[in-house]
C-alpha cells in the first residue's frame, strides 16, 4: 500500500469512527476495494475502534460476497497492521486530546 493511501485511508477512518457510516466505504475513491476491505476487516478484529458487526459487513460487500482471511489480504496489498494501528490510535488520541 503505498503512503499516500495509507494517509487518506488514517484520514477516512479518524472520520468514521466518530460517524460511522457504511455507505461512506464504497463509495470512497482514494483506495481499491481490496485496500479498503483489509482495512475494514482488521478493523472489525480490533475491539478498540468499535463497529465491528459493521466493519465485516463493509469487508464482504467490498469484496463481491468473497470471504478472504485477513492475512491474505494483507499480503495481498502490503498493508502492516501494527504501524496503521498505530498512526491511527495516534491520531485519535490527538483528537481526544485537543
């Protein structure tokens, strides 16, 4: 995944996790279906950003009904989900903060 992605996609998750909104996944332009549904599917694993009833349904609907494991996803698009979940508890920690 390449930096530009991973920044929109911070961007996009800070955003939801306040508003949640499931629609908002699909029509999202500034990654693939495949990005966008490995990032919803490691984020409806992780109890910390909520949704994850949610989050599963947005991952299936991304990818046409397909059930894919995580790992395969990820390897898939290069994502590394301990430096996302990082940024991303980084910016939401800033947010609450300020």
């Amino acid at each position: 995944m390449k930096r530009s992605q991973e920044t929109a996609l911070l961007d996009f998750c800070h955003q939801q996790r306040g508003s949640f909104d499931e629609h908002a996944w699909e029509s999202f332009g500034e990654a693939s279906c495949v990005e966008l549904a490995t990032v919803a599917t490691y984020l409806a694993g992780v109890a910390w950003f909520g949704n994850q009833e949610k989050l599963r349904h947005v991952a299936g609907t991304l990818l046409g009904g397909k059930v894919r494991s995580f790992p395969d996803l990820a390897k898939e698009t290069r994502f590394e989900p301990s430096r996302f979940a990082g940024l991303l508890k980084a910016r939401l920690a800033y947010a609450s903060a300020t």
